[in-house]
C-alpha cells in the first residue's frame, strides 16, 4: 500500500493537522487501522491521536481517498470529537466465549 499526502493543513483553534491523502493498494481495501497506522508512522505522531474520516473508494480504483485528523494530544481529541468516532478508531475488544 502506498499512501500519498495531498495536504497538511494546520488548525491552531483545534489543535490538530488535518492531513488529506489517497492510499493506493493492491488487492484487498486495506483495514482503517493499517492506513491509520501507516499515516501516524509517517507524520511521527501517536495512533491513539489519529481519528480517521470516512474513506471513500471507488468501484474498480485501487484507490481510497480520506482525511486524517492528527491531533497534538489525547485530551485535544477528547474534547473535540464525537465519541463514537473515537470507538471507531480503537481495536476490537477480544470476545469473551
């Protein structure tokens, strides 16, 4: 998977990057949390300080296309984004049998 960065823009008010990209892959859509992973390794920030907008895709693109939002600390995404989106972004909890 091959990630390119379209924009970074900075938003002082909220404390955060927000980063557009288009992730080109190969084969499967790659998960939300490898792309998450993979962008958070290449703007040197946290995972937990990543939330992840909807991604769009195309019908035959081997492309997805989203915006990033990095923000500078865990209380700053907290208090700015709605907790569900922060669910989403977290792993799956190991089902109890």
């Amino acid at each position: 998977m091959e990630i390119k960065i379209t924009s970074n823009t900075r938003n002082e008010l909220l404390s955060r990057n927000e980063v557009a990209f288009t992730a080109m892959y190969d084969g499967a859509t790659p998960a939300r949390a490898d792309i998450g992973a993979k962008i958070a390794a290449m703007q040197n920030t946290p995972v937990e300080n990543l939330i992840l907008s909807p991604l769009k895709g195309r019908f035959g693109a081997r492309a997805v296309i989203g915006v990033a939002r990095i923000y500078d600390s865990p209380e700053a995404l907290k208090a700015t984004e709605r907790e569900y989106l922060i669910a989403r972004g977290q792993p799956k909890a190991a089902e109890e049998e």
